[in-house]
C-alpha cells in the first residue's frame, strides 16, 4: 500500500498539469478544426453523425510536449522518441486533413521506427528464453523491435472507432507502463507515461461518449508510436516474462489487430481493408451492447490484463495462471462470435464432439443467413 500511495503522491504534479493543458487546447483545436473543415467523414463502418472535428489529437500532442519540456532534461534517447513522434504525428494529421494512402503512411512510419531506434537507440539488446537460449543477434533483435513500433503504432490506430474507446485504453495502458516503471526504478518512463496519461485525460472528457471532436489519425498514431517505444525503454534486456509485460497490457489492440489480418487473409483480402468485424464492432451490433456498453467492456479487458501484468510482475507463476484462464475465455469469446471466421471453433467443438454441449450459434453465420433472407 505505501508503493501505491508514493507513486499516486508522486505522479499527481506530472499527471495534473498536462491534463489541464489538454482541457485547455481541445476547446481552440475545435474552433480550428470547424474553420479548416477538417471533420470525420461518415460511412458504412463510422457510427457517428455530423460534423466533429477529427485532429484532437493535436491537443494532446502540445500537451505532452509542453508538459515534458518543462519537467524533463531531454537526452539522447528522448530526443530520438520525440522526433520520430513529430514525423509520425505529422504524418497523421497531413493524412486527417487529405487521406494520404496506407503505404505513404507506413513510410513515414517506419522512418519513425528508425529515427527511434538510430536517434535514441531504442532497441531489444537480448532476449532470455527458456533452457538457456538467448537471442543476441543484432539483425534480429532490431528486426523485432522495428516490428514492434509499427505494430503497436498501428494497432492503437486500428482501435480507434468508438467515442473514447481508444483514448481510455490508452490511458488504462500508461497508467499500468508507469506502475511497473515505477517499481522497476525507471522514473524517466514512469514520469513520461504519466504525463502522456494526463495529456490523454484532459482530450478524453470531451472525446468520451457521446464524443465532441475525434482524435484522429495525428493522435491515435502519435499515442501508438509513443507507447511502443516506451514499453521497449523499459525492456532493452528481456526475459520471456519481462517482454510479455507490455504485450499483456496492450492486448485488446494487438489481439484485435493480429485477428483483422488473419480474417482478411482468409478471405483473401489486403490487410489494410476496412471492415466491420473488430472487437468493438462485434460487442455494439453482434451482441447489441450498443456504444456505450462496449466501449466500457474493452476498458474493462484492458484493465483486467493490465492487472495481470501487475501481478504477474510480483508472482510469476499466479500471474501465469491467470493470464492463460484470461486467453482461455477471450478464446472463446472469438470462436462464440466468429471474428476469424464461422468455422473457427476449436475449444467449443471439441467440447460438442465429447459433451454434446454447447449447441452454440455462431452469430457471424447466423447474420450472413438473415442477409440472404
């Protein structure tokens, strides 16, 4: 309990005053955004209506910095994370204001990725496996840490379709990657991802449901990019364990990302495809929770991995337990819904074939089958 209460009495300053600034500059980055026009457009996957304004991000991005310079004494490794946080940040809000194409927008991105790792030296030195093995490649460990920014940059991005869906999880991810921070005696990653955290806040007020201005693509690859490379800060030598921490905690938008790409695979699609068949989709119209309801219940699947993560940290092997019966019901939670596809179905058919139990409906089937009706 005095861990919790040092590091609460210790992040409310770097917390507190970048969620004002960001309260603050959402209000003029509105006014702006109406007078340049630059608004969210509708179509067949958005679930919003009218005019919002979609580069709020820029009102956490100034936050962030204004926040960082005035508590921080930036470095070498600092200056490469925020560089390539600007191009990538750029990049976003050139692509909110003209809809660059997806591969202009991986370019810049992996510039990005290598102006973090070349700038700051952010990168993967080793990795422990089990049974003595240990990868200690350089070709590989910065083949890994490159996928890794992109991936993670991505994957926030990917999430972002609900009012505060992405902004929440990304506060529930800071908040977890500064505690762990915290104990492990890096204060410059604790005090960084709570000022993020706090930058994120003072937007999520007016961003929460039923949401006032978007965040964008300036913001929801700005937060991706700083989050991969802050968990990667923490973890340039890492076990199996250690290097799971951060994907524990990130598992909504990398579960949800690596499913996109293996439902569009199947079906023989590009990956960067739009479609209808994430996380948050599924919960508001496959299981008619509605908007509000499922964005709460990713907040919640962020925050109980999260939790895991902690716990795992203090107590490996309950941590492991855990983690695997979380999988085992988000498992089935995917085959129940169809979000691979309506024949993936390992652990409920094999229970059907021994049990006769369940008689489940797959929900995707089943909406195809009322189409054709």
């Amino acid at each position: 309990m005095n861990t919790i209460f040092n590091f609460l009495k210790s992040s409310l300053w770097y917390f507190a005053l970048p969620a004002v600034l960001s309260v603050a500059f959402v209000p003029l980055i509105k006014k702006a955004g109406l007078y340049l026009e630059v608004y969210a457009q509708e179509n067949n996957r958005t679930v919003h209506h009218g005019k919002i304004v979609r580069i709020g991000g820029v009102a956490i991005f100034l936050a962030f910095n204004i926040a960082l310079a005035y508590f921080f004494q930036a470095d070498k490794t600092i200056d490469g994370v925020m560089l390539g946080g600007i191009v990538v940040f750029v990049t976003g809000l050139v692509d909110d204001m003209i809809d660059l194409k997806p591969k202009v927008k991986l370019l810049f991105e992996c510039i990005a990725a290598v102006i973090a790792m070349a700038v700051g030296g952010i990168s993967l030195d080793a990795i422990y496996l089990p049974l003595g093995i240990t990868i200690n490649m350089g070709a590989i460990n910065l083949l890994i840490t490159f996928l890794w920014i992109i991936g993670v940059t991505n994957a926030i991005n990917l999430i972002d379709g609900l009012d505060g869906l992405s902004s929440g999880i990304c506060m529930i991810v800071l908040v977890t990657i500064s505690i762990i921070a915290y104990r492990m005696y890096r204060f410059d990653i604790w005090t960084m991802s709570i000022i993020l955290a706090g930058s994120i806040v003072g937007f999520w007020i007016f961003n929460f449901h039923p949401a006032s201005i978007f965040m964008g693509d300036c913001g929801a690859l700005y937060l991706g990019y700083m989050i991969a490379c802050f968990s990667l800060m923490g973890f340039k030598t890492a076990t199996v364990i250690t290097l799971g921490f951060p994907i524990m905690v990130l598992f909504v938008p990398i579960s949800d990302t690596l499913i996109a790409i293996v439902r569009r695979k199947l079906r023989g699609e590009s990956f960067d495809v739009a479609d209808k068949g994430h996380l948050h989709h599924v919960l508001m119209y496959r299981l008619n929770l509605g908007h509000l309801k499922a964005v709460l219940v990713l907040y919640l699947v962020t925050f109980l991995f999260s939790v895991d993560a902690l716990i795992t940290y203090k107590n490996e092997k309950l941590g492991m337990i855990i983690l695997v019966i979380l999988l085992i019901i988000f498992d089935l939670f995917i085959e129940f819904t169809g979000m691979v596809n309506g024949k993936y179905h390992p652990i409920l058919g094999l229970l059907h074939k021994i049990f006769g139990w369940p008689k489940f409906v797959n929900l995707n089937e089943q909406e195809e089958s009322q189409k054709k009706e």
